[in-house]
C-alpha cells in the first residue's frame, strides 16, 4: 500500500469548479471549434487565419514579432508558417538586416483567401456578441489584461 495521502473527491469537484485555466481552456477549445468548422470550408482552421492575419502588413513581419502577438514559441511558429508556404499562400525569406533571421509575408494567394476568410470570421463573431451580449467587452478587457 502506498503512503501516499488521497486527494478527497470534494477537492476535485472544488477545482473543477473554480480552476481558472480549466475554464479558460475550455472556452479557447469552444471557440476554436466554432472558428474551426465556420473556416474549414477554405482549407483554413482558426490558427492559420490568425497567422495570416498576423502577417497581413505593409512589410514582411520578422518571426520574433508574430510569434509574440500569437504567444506562441518560434518553433511551433516555424512548423505553422511551413504548411502555410506548402499552400503558397505564406513566403519567407532571410532578413536582409540579419541573415540567421527569417521574414515572412502572405503571396497573393494568401491575401486573396485571407479576403474571402475575413467576412467568416466577422460573422462568427458577431454571432458571439449576441450570445454573449453586454459582457463580451469586459471579457475582452480581461482576456487581454493576462500575460
């Protein structure tokens, strides 16, 4: 038999409840569903209209920059821009300032499905204003106020 104190069920069941990564891992999850079907008819799931997104700018975006708007590691990045650039619809190139550096940008391709993607995401989450009605403002406020 093992030393090892039990965990009463009641702490379970009081996590569950109250744990605030849980909830908020659930909701991303929900989200990224909806976003998920509303976009799959263009070949797109809910991160790559985020990092094309992310790259619409006048200049090609270094990866350190995209990485952290998208809080993501540059590794999982490299792997998510490299299906993208398969599709031709993302390029990247050395930086001419710093050749160990890479930049990246959309090809026209990709603006043009970024362009028909834009009026889906829209009305996905128009749909969630109305759902989620007055407090969706405040959410955003506190979403973006964790780091």
């Amino acid at each position: 038999m093992s030393n090892t104190m039990l965990i009463p069920f009641s702490t379970t069941l009081h996590v569950r409840d109250t744990c605030l990564c849980l909830h908020v891992q659930r909701a991303a999850r929900a989200l990224a569903r909806r976003f998920d079907l509303a976009l799959k008819p263009l070949g797109l799931n809910n991160g790559q209209f985020s990092l094309m997104m992310a790259l619409n700018r006048p200049a090609p975006a270094p990866m350190g920059s995209v990485a952290n708007v998208l809080a993501m590691d540059r590794t999982t990045l490299t792997a998510a821009v490299k299906v993208l650039e398969r599709r031709g619809l993302v390029e990247s190139m050395p930086d001419p300032k710093d050749r160990r550096s890479r930049l990246m940008k959309l090809t026209a391709e990709g603006t043009a499905l970024l362009s028909t993607a834009l009026p889906i995401w829209t009305r996905v989450h128009g749909e969630l204003d109305t759902e989620i009605g007055d407090g969706i403002a405040p959410l955003r406020n506190t979403l973006a106020s964790i780091r």
